[in-house]
C-alpha cells in the first residue's frame, strides 16, 4: 500500500490532496471490447459477421473485412471521444452488458479504464473506457498501459519466488547475508526473513518524509536508495520513523518499504538489473509487449496519465516514479496482467512457459497470517460472498484491481486512470463482469 503524507516536492509536481500507492481501495467516452483466446491486437478498421474467437497470436495493420471469426473489433473515434464498438454483433446480451458498464462507468466519474476477464485459463473478453490522456482526448486502446500501483507487488513477489527456486534462499533465512549494506531492526534482536518481507511483517516502516515522487523514472540506483534509508550511516536512516515498534514477526503493518526491498534482493542475489530480471524471466515468456518498470521501456503515447479526480473535472497529471519502484511503478495493458493472472491461477505455468513451479505457487498462496489473508504478497479477500485471491492498489491518480476466484478459475483485471472515483458504481461494474463471466464467455 503506498499512502502518500504531506510530501511538498509532489505537491510542487502533481498537486496535493490525494493519497498514493494505496491499497484497497464523463459521459460520450471512447469504448472499445475484445473477445479473445491468447495475444491479439488489431489497429485499423474491422468488419466482422459470425462468431468472434481467435485462439494463439494475430497482429495486424490496416482494414480487416471478412466473415467468420475475429478478435478484436476498434471503432471509428471521433474528435469528442466517442467510439462506436461491439464485441459481436450477433450477440446482443454482451452489446447489453457493455452498455452497461459504460453507464456505470460514466457514473464513477472515471477519465479512463481497462479491463479483462479469465476464464478457463485463457482470456475471454477484454474492454477499454474513456481516455488515457483526457486533456488531450487520447483514447484508451487494447495496447495502453496503465500504472498498477501496488498491484506491481504481485510481479515483485514473482520475481524473488524465482529466485527462491534456485535454492539460494530459504523463506526463513534472514535477508542480512545477502545485502551489502546493513539492514537490521532497531529496538529487536530478531533477523528479517524473507518471510517477513513478503508477508508485510518486517518492522520496516514506510516514511513518507524521505519517500519522495520524481516526474518521470527515478534515476537513483534501487540499492542507494534503500541504503540510505535502510542503513544507520544513510542519510535518510531514522529508527523512529523508519520501523515500527514492534519487532520482526511480532506485529503487521503493510511496508511498501519491504517489497521494494524484496525487489532489490532479486538484484543484489542474482547480479541482473531487477527490471532486466522480470523483462527476461516473467514477461517476454509470457508475452506482456507493453509492461514495462520504467516510462523508458514504453511508448510514451501508449502510456495511460493518472488523473486526479478529486474536484470534477478531472485533471490530467504528468507521469511521474520514485526510487522505490518495485512497489509500485509497474505499468502494463490489462491483456498483458491478465496472462500474468492467468498463470498464476493455473500454478505458474501459461502456453508452455513455466514461470514458477506448482508448489511454489501454492505456498504463495497459502495463508500465513490467517486473520489478515495475507499469502506471500498475494492476499484473499471476500467479494460478494466469494473467496478471491490477488491483491489491488492505488496511487496519484490511479486505482487498480486484480482478482480470481480459485472455485472456478475466473478472474478479472480492472485498471482506472482516476482517483477519488465513485466507489459504489465501480464495486457494481466489478460484478457485473464477474456475472458475464458465468453467463457470456
């Protein structure tokens, strides 16, 4: 979870009265749907009649007109914003259900979203909403990234899970021979496991005084950063404000501190960039074209703008990063995360790539603290009277959820570029999906 506290330099970039990297928590805009089996992007003009499924990869340029089966299907957009879509034209029960969402989407207040829906291990519909730039009127498309926040953390859990499998590590191990800089507690004996690191039990303590937002990608090295913070001899060490009270495995308290630090381990252990790291092993296997830890490894104009929503209208804000990024700085397309979800739901294997072995997966999502639902980084939660596991997140202009149900295998990827939404008509825009889950796809 990053909250942000009365941090004046992103007060000076973004403006001020909205809270970061948190967890749990305009009407005629752009929409456009995919029903889909596998990879598909498809940029220009469709035309389709029959049945919409395509099963492996199809990229394409151009005008697409034909009968049978399509993927993808983007209308014409307007100047205003508007976009004229539909998934199937034979099928007017999901034509209804996507009215449906733009209506309570529109009354959310949202400048932009992006969704996708699992189901039966593969992704069976996709959807985008609105803008991913309002000011400028960009619209939101299959291929737009969206910043994740704290839901980067299940990428980062990953990604040291990885390195767990190579036998140089026990989850039980203290982390301290495994850093060049020292990282111990300050009122406690008791050594930091990687354990507590991915269960949010290490003592660290976020301070958001020395937690500052950059514009654009942070450009201090991950390991200086955490030195200076984690360390007694850096300059932003305090033992007050840095770590709580209570000691390692004595108490909770959700440290986006402690997953940044889980990320540097991945580096610090393996000798490769942490970002080169999962480019490498998590997402060119999986296929995720447009994911990416830094603005630099994305199209910029493919990028979706966080929006603060606070006071109508929303308000377009610059991009912006922290040193601390593998808690929150991944940004990805919702087609992207929702292979990512899929392999996860399925133990850690998608199309023949094995991400993660079966156990391993399932001690991630195993409950190590039963009365908080925390997994290792992974959290189940009750949604409408359902077990989920996932894990959701916002920050500056940003709001994002990625759930499945473990009882069936469906799953849901929701990205918003808007803060301060209407809450209620996005909990319903979430159950609607889950409901066409069951009925239409």
């Amino acid at each position: 979870m990053k909250t942000f506290t009365n941090v004046i330099t992103l007060c000076l970039l973004v403006g001020c009265g909205t809270e970061a990297k948190q967890e749990d928590t305009s009407s005629n805009l752009n929409n456009t749907a995919t029903t889909t089996t596998g990879n598909t992007s498809t940029t220009g003009t469709t035309s389709t009649t029959g049945t919409t499924s395509t099963t492996g990869t199809s990229t394409g340029t151009g005008t697409t007109t034909g009968t049978g089966t399509t993927a993808t299907t983007t209308g014409t957009t307007t100047g205003t914003g508007t976009t004229s879509t539909t998934t199937d034209t034979t099928d007017p029960a999901i034509t209804e259900f996507e009215a449906r969402l733009s209506e309570l989407l529109d009354d959310a207040g949202l400048p932009g979203a992006q969704t996708a829906l699992i189901k039966d291990g593969r992704t069976v519909w996709t959807w985008n909403y609105g803008f991913a730039n309002q000011e400028e009127k960009a619209p939101v498309t299959t291929d737009t990234s969206f910043p994740l926040a704290s839901v980067s953390k299940t990428v980062t859990g990953t990604a040291l899970m990885q390195v767990y499998e190579s036998g140089a590590f026990e989850l039980d191990d203290p982390i301290a021979p495994h850093l060049s800089f020292e990282v111990t507690h300050p009122t406690s004996g008791t050594p930091i496991t990687f354990r507590h690191l991915l269960t949010h039990t290490s003592g660290i303590r976020d301070n958001w005084g020395v937690m500052p937002y950059v514009p654009g990608d942070p450009t201090e090295p991950l390991g200086d950063y955490l030195e200076s913070y984690l360390d007694p001899s850096g300059d932003r060490y305090d033992d007050a404000n840095n770590f709580n009270t209570w000691g390692p495995g004595d108490g909770y308290a959700y440290s986006n501190i402690g997953i940044a630090l889980s990320g540097y381990l991945v580096e610090s252990i393996t000798g490769t960039d942490f970002a080169q790291w999962c480019r490498e092993r998590i997402f060119t296997p999986l296929g995720m074209e447009h994911t990416g830890w830094y603005l630099a490894d994305l199209d910029d104009a493919l990028v979706a703008h966080p929006h603060d929503c606070y006071y109508a209208p929303c308000r377009t804000r610059q991009h912006y990063g922290y040193a601390d990024y593998p808690d929150g700085l991944l940004r990805s397309s919702a087609t992207d995360m929702a292979r990512f979800l899929t392999m996860t739901e399925q133990g850690g294997s998608l199309d023949g790539h094995v991400i993660l072995q079966e156990e391993t997966v399932a001690e991630m999502l195993t409950l190590q603290l039963p009365s908080r639902g925390q997994g290792l980084v992974w959290y189940q939660t009750e949604q409408h009277g359902d077990i989920f596991w996932g894990h959701d997140g916002g920050d500056i202009g940003v709001s994002t959820m990625m759930f499945f149900r473990p009882d069936d295998g469906i799953g849901y990827v929701f990205w918003m570029n808007g803060d301060s939404v209407g809450w209620s008509s996005v909990i319903d825009a979430r159950q609607e999906m889950l409901d066409a889950a069951d009925l239409l796809f």
